[in-house]
C-alpha cells in the first residue's frame, strides 16, 4: 500500500511540472545588491533593453566621464564628422583629463570624438560643444533635449559636455544603461568606444591613445565603452560584452575605486552573459491572425513592424502567444514581455489565412492535461478502493476459517 501510495505521489508531482520552464540557466546564481560595490548599478540586454538586475537604479547620482557617452552620440548623430573644429582658449585650458589641444589648434570632429570616448579628453568634450552650440551652456541643453527625445530619460539633467562636477549635473544608473544602449546601436560610436589604441599627432602632443576601458584588454568579448572619476561621483563605469548573439550592458556608480568598479561590472556581465541569451521571436512582417469577432468567420491579422528580440534563461525557449488585443506576448521563466502588433482588417472577401490562436491552443492543452490527470486519478481510486475490499474479504475468510478450527 505505502508503494502504491508513492508511486501515485511522484506520477502527480511530474504532471503538475511538465510546462514549467527554467527560471535561470544553470551555473548563474543570481546577485544580489549587497555583493556589489557600487551605490547603483543596473544590468540590461542591449539589445531588448530587458533589465536583468538592479540595485538603486534610480537614485540620482553624479556621473563624472560616463557624461561624455551621450556627449559623443550627440557629436556623432548631430555633427559632420569632417568639420573643423577651431579649439578656444576655454577648450585649451579645461581642467582634469586632457588630450592637451593646443589654443587656436584646428582638428576634425571625427578625431575629437576619438579623443573624447577614448581618452575621455574634457579639452575635446568642451571644444565640441562650443562647436556645436555655440557654448557649453546651450550644448547642455541642446543634450538634455536630444537624450529625453532618443532615449526616453526622465531622470537626468546634463550641465555640461564632459561631466566635471556641478551640482545640477546628475544621473542615474537606469538612465545610463537607456543612454548606453541607445549609442551602441550607432556603428560608429561602437567603433569608437571598441577601438583599443590609436595614433595621436596634436599640435602640442603626439602619442598614442590607450583606452582608459580596461574591459577591452580585460575581459573577454568586451564592446566598451566608458569609465568615469571625480571626488565628488567617485568611480562610475559602464561597460558592455558580447557572447554569440548576446550582448550586455552593465552600469555601476559611486563605487570606491576603481577596483571595485571594475569587479562590480564583471561580475554583472558575468551574470547575465552565463545567464540568459537573445532570442528572435519574430521577424519583420511576420502575420499572426485570430478571428474578428465571437461567431464571425472573417479573420482579422497582425504582424510585427520590425524584428523582435526576447530576453530568455540560458536554454529555454520563450512562449510566444498572441493575446485577445492583437499583441505578441512572450514568457520565458520569470521573464515577460509584450509587444504591439500592426493590426490589418478582414478584406471584403474572405481569404484563407492560417489562424496562429496560440493563446487558445496554449489553453486547450492545459485543460487537457487536468481532464488526464482526473481521469487517471479516479482509475487509480478505484484500484485502491477495489485492492482494499478484496482485502477485507481475504481477511474475513479466513477468521472464518480459524473459527470453524477452534471449533
């Protein structure tokens, strides 16, 4: 009885568990804030902007050179990389780091940008800003305007080009990654911050540019792209790697030093690079239908306006189920996300489309399943039932039979 009794416990515990899917790929524990060093940090996909961990990702913060990645996909979206920039007296003697241009030096746009997110150069940051504004003040909120518009911040004002200390001059590290993941998107600027050494013939220096982002030399698969300091932000970093199809963005700030900034950004791509992976659920065009209305027989069809991307634990495949409102829902362990559909009316002649009505197939297995499950419980019951009278019978036989002895 007890067999029979644990043979139907491990049969109903494996039916209940056949649909769900792994929440995490194996070898990826999960982090938690308190084993990282930054005050903030924030983990995203690139390329689905799907966040994967957080710690105080809105907590408003200076951000020290990090600045300088949305000063450099403004210079790289807004301006022409071949024009020359003449570099004014304020550019020459800006304070902290430099690519030592000299005063009244003419160079092209193009190799300041290299001079900014490379050398992370405040003379270059302030020469283009001058350059496209007219003055650090205007380019501040020429900057702010463009990252609300391209990227959706809500939490950031920028009051300069190359992140010195102001105290209206803040971000946070949710922001950052939107900022980061948006410029790495543009090939130039990913060719930019990926770019490990160059040549640097100034007027008053001549030597070779070595990113200041030790994740190049560091760390394998690493795509950038920019590291930060001032007393104030302390140390900040944001850095991205890719793995197959799988790109991250990691974003740590105020941390203590630059070790620690470092080991938080590692430990950060670690995760989610061992972790989860990049997966197309559906092409550009791709068309999806489900009928119009309850008892009509006219279909009505969607499809997807661009490639889409999910975000899944490392093995899995997503779910992917067009719901009643004409959108493309995909589940992956934890992981849920939806996206709009382009809807196309039923033609005034019926044409033969294939219907997807994932989301109604989806449910008709369940409720399959549960009425196996019932029926196959109610058998077993009745096996017990039947095993447990049989019993009773045998028993009482043979008391019968012990009596009639005695007697």
């Amino acid at each position: 009885m007890r067999l029979l009794l644990t043979y139907l416990l491990v049969v109903v515990t494996v039916i209940f568990n056949l649909d769900v899917p792994v929440a995490f790929a194996e070898g990826s524990a999960a982090i938690t804030p308190d084993e990282l060093f930054g005050e903030s940090a924030i983990l995203i996909d690139a390329t689905t902007g799907q966040v994967l961990f957080e710690k105080n990702p809105h907590v408003k913060l200076y951000p020290a050179s990090i600045t300088k990645i949305a000063t450099g996909i403004y210079a790289i979206e807004k301006g022409n990389p071949d024009d020359i920039v003449t570099v004014s007296k304020k550019a020459r003697y800006e304070e902290g780091t430099r690519v030592y241009l000299g005063e009244g030096e003419q160079v092209s746009l193009r190799k300041l940008e290299y001079g900014l997110l490379m050398h992370s150069g405040n003379d270059a940051a302030t020469a283009i800003a001058e350059h496209m504004s007219g003055s650090v003040e205007q380019f501040a909120r020429d900057l702010n305007a463009y990252l609300a518009e391209k990227t959706g911040v809500t939490e950031t004002h920028f009051a300069n080009a190359h992140g010195l200390h102001d105290p209206e001059h803040y971000t946070t590290a949710s922001d950052m990654a939107k900022i980061a993941q948006y410029a790495m998107k543009n090939p130039i600027f990913r060719e930019i911050v990926g770019t490990n050494r160059l040549p640097w013939d100034g007027k008053e220096w001549k030597s070779e540019l070595v990113n200041h982002n030790k994740l190049l030399r560091d760390y394998p698969g690493a795509t950038g792209i920019k590291n930060g300091f001032t007393d104030q932000a302390m140390h900040t970093l944001v850095g991205s790697a890719k793995r197959g199809d799988t790109e991250m963005i990691a974003v740590t700030m105020k941390a203590a030093s630059s070790n620690y900034a470092y080991k938080d950004v590692t430990k950060l791509l670690d995760y989610g690079l061992n972790g989860f992976e990049t997966k197309q659920v559906a092409k550009k065009g791709e068309r999806y239908s489900a009928v119009a209305a309850p008892g009509d027989t006219s279909q009505v069809s969607y499809t997807a306006k661009e490639d889409l991307y999910a975000t899944v634990p490392a093995g899995s495949e997503p779910i992917v189920q067009l719901t009643a409102d004409g959108q493309l829902s995909v589940t992956a362990g934890e992981l849920e996300v939806t996206y709009p559909l382009e809807r196309h009316e039923p033609p005034g002649q019926r044409v033969q489309v294939a219907s997807v009505a994932m989301d109604t197939t989806d449910s008709d297995h369940t409720y399959a399943r549960y009425g196996l499950l019932m029926a196959w419980l109610a058998m077993n019951l009745f096996l017990i039932g039947y095993t447990l009278t049989r019993a009773r019978r045998k028993r009482r036989v043979r008391q019968r039979d012990w009596q009639r002895r005695i007697n």
